[in-house]
C-alpha cells in the first residue's frame, strides 16, 4: 500500500477526532455555554450538515485543482476555523465555525478517498478504503477518548486547540507525500453529472446514510447516556467511547478485506449486526456490563459496512469517481445529520437515553432492507446485460 494511502488515513484521523469527540464533551459544552444537552448535541449535527453541503460542492470547485493543492488548502481552513472555536464563548460562533470546519473537511475527505482509488489497483480498493476510512476509527479508539479526557482536565477549548495542532502536523505530511500534479485525467463535468443518473448509486447512497444514521444516533449520546442511564463514572467513560473505536477498527479491518469480493454479504452482515447491537443497547442501557459489550459490538457491525459501501459507489461510478465519492460522504453526513437529531427529539420528548438505541434499530432495519434492494437490482442488472449480449456465431462445417 502507498505510503500516500496512510498519510491520507492520518489526517482524516486529525480531523475525525473533531468530528466525533463532541460526544464525550457534550456535558461540558453545554454548561459552559448555558445550553441544553439536545441544543449542544446540534453541533455535531452542523458538522454533519456542513460536510452534507460541501462535500459535492468543493469536488466540483476543485474538480481541475491539483489534489495536493485543494487539500492543503481544505486543511488549513480547518485549522483557522478551530483555532476560531477555541477562542470564542458564544454558542452561534462555535455553530458557524462547525459548519466551516465541516465543509472542508468535506472536501479533504472526498479528494482523500479519489486520490486512495487512484493510486492502488482495482481489487485493492476495499482496503485502501479500509485504510483511509480507518483513520476515523483511530479517531474514536484515540482521538475520542484523548479530546474527553483533555476536555475533563482542561477544558473542552483545549481539545479544540489540540486538534487544530494536529490538523497543522498532517498538513506536513500531505505536502510531501502526496503527488503534486493533476489528476491524471479528468472527467468533465457534464459526463460526471451522466454518471451519476444512475438510479442503483442512488440507492447505494440510501444504505450509507441509513447505516451512518443508526450508528450515529447511538454514538452522538453514547457519552450523556453512560453517564444518566447506565450510572458509569465519568473517569470511565473516555474507556467505553474508545471501546467504541476498537470495535470498529476490528469491523472495518475485517470489512475491507471482504469488500472486494463479498461486497453484499458484508453489508448484510454489518446492518443485521447494527440492528441487534442497537435494539440490546435500548433494553440494556441500565446495566453496565452488557452495555460495554454492546458498544464495542455497535462499533464493530456499524464500521464493517464503511469499505463495502465506498467502493461499491466507485464500481457504479466509474466515470465520475470524484463526484460520486463526495456524494457518498455527503450520504454519510445526512445520517451524521439525521441521526443526532433524531436522537435529540426523542430525547427532548421525554423518552429518556434508550429511546436512541430502539432509533438505531429502526435504521439499521431499513438500511437491511435497503440492501436487499440494491441486491435485486443488482442481479437484475447482470440479467439484463448477459440477455443483451449478441450471440456467439454458429460454426460452419463444410
């Protein structure tokens, strides 16, 4: 594997910790923003918006840019807008500095996984996928539990400052690892805009925010739940959070190495398991034995899904790989969006924490059934063209 590949993975793991580390320091936040748990959880919800948007958008801008330019351009944006959080105390400037931070990431994270693709053979995707993608497990095995624990001792501004420190190292690896030039070719626009007509990557789209949406609607309250319903000791809760992570570098490890050549059969296996780990984490969520099982299981089943549906879009897409890739990560994001705020109802409502894992079960039911959809159309698909295929000439014997 390139060493380009890792670099790639390490920097989505610098900013994926911004991403996820919310949810260990919610409690924090909110009080020392005078607002609610639901309200402050929205933030994470703008980051997800703010990737839904730029995701697409920044791959058209820079469809012509030289890679390695947009993404240090994209990274130091990041880092400007953290450093902008850090200091500020107001609850709608920290909002607006979420949604920057996220539209360039966005971006980086589009650009990362195109460049990935192209710079390994096709029956490697999966796993150069599985690695870039593995930087956002890291985050949650490390980053999370890292920004929790600097957020407990030292304030959630210091964590902000501590991922804004990281965002500026990766940008020395992406310099100097990353190939300088164009794309070696580019598709234009308007063909990019042709492939994506096709109404099976749409479905594709579907299971990813489906499968995002079920994790994510766990895991943006994972921190606020352990602590409410479960009755675990804040010391301990950065450990379960990273237990999280742990689970999902297993799952996305073992998913990448079957992506590739079981693409269905691990995305079945992976909402099956996302269903039933979320379903148990709503019956169990009091009892903190099963939970810390529960948690790593939910990681493991929800990340095992992540190499399947990243590189079933670029064999839809073939023609429009860097469109197509920032509209996977904007379906991504619709669940990263939809999830929390979901969550955020119910529990606003009065349905307490383990309403968040029955939400969970529920779209990973739907992400299970959207699966088998994009299998039937699938075998229809091959059926279609095998039937189309002219026939071989008869032989002729004199």
């Amino acid at each position: 594997m390139p060493t380009a590949v890792y670099i790639l993975g390490l920097s989505i793991f610098a900013q994926g910790t911004s991403e996820l580390m919310l949810a260990g320091l919610l409690p924090d936040l909110a009080a020392d923003l005078g607002v609610s748990i639901p309200r402050a959880g929205l933030l994470i919800s703008a980051f997800a918006l703010g990737m839904l948007v730029g995701a697409p958008l920044l791959a058209v801008v820079t469809l012509r840019w030289p890679r390695r330019n947009a993404l240090l351009v994209f990274l130091a944006i990041f880092v400007a807008a953290h450093v902008v959080g850090a200091l500020s105390g107001d609850y709608w400037v920290i909002l607006a500095t979420r949604v920057v931070s996220a539209f360039v990431y966005a971006g980086f994270w589009a650009l990362a996984a195109a460049t990935a693709v192209s710079l390994v053979a096709p029956w490697l995707r999966g796993r150069a996928m599985s690695v870039v993608a593995g930087g956002l497990t890291l985050a949650t095995i490390i980053g999370v539990p890292a920004g929790t624990v600097i957020g407990q001792h030292l304030g959630w501004r210091a964590a902000f400052w501590a991922v804004a420190g990281l965002s500026a190292l990766s940008m020395i690896g992406v310099f100097t690892k990353i190939p300088g030039g164009r794309p070696a070719t580019v598709a234009p626009l308007r063909g990019e805009l042709r492939v994506m007509a096709n109404p099976r990557l749409w479905v594709s789209y579907g299971a990813t925010a489906l499968s995002t949406g079920a994790a994510f609607v766990i895991f943006a309250y994972l921190g606020a739940m352990l602590a409410d319903t479960t009755g675990i000791a804040p010391a301990w809760i950065p450990v379960v959070l990273g237990l999280y992570g742990a689970g999902g570098l297993i799952g996305i490890t073992v998913g990448g190495r079957f992506a590739d050549a079981h693409p269905f059969r691990t995305l079945y296996v992976g909402a099956a398991g996302m269903t039933v780990a979320a379903a148990a984490i709503a019956v169990t969520a009091h009892s903190p034995a099963p939970m810390i099982a529960l948690v790593l299981l939910l990681g493991a089943f929800g990340f095992a899904t992540n190499p399947a549906l990243n590189t079933r879009v670029f064999a839809l897409a073939e023609g429009a790989p860097t469109l197509a890739a920032a509209t996977n990560y904007s379906a991504f994001n619709v669940g990263i969006t939809v999830g929390p705020w979901l969550g955020g109802l119910a529990i606003g409502a009065g349905l307490g924490f383990t309403s968040i894992g029955w939400i969970g079960a529920g779209l990973g039911l739907a992400m299970l059934v959207t699966v088998g959809l994009s299998h039937r159309l699938e075998r229809e698909n091959r059926t279609a063209a095998a039937t189309s295929e002219p026939p071989m000439p008869a032989l002729i014997h004199p």
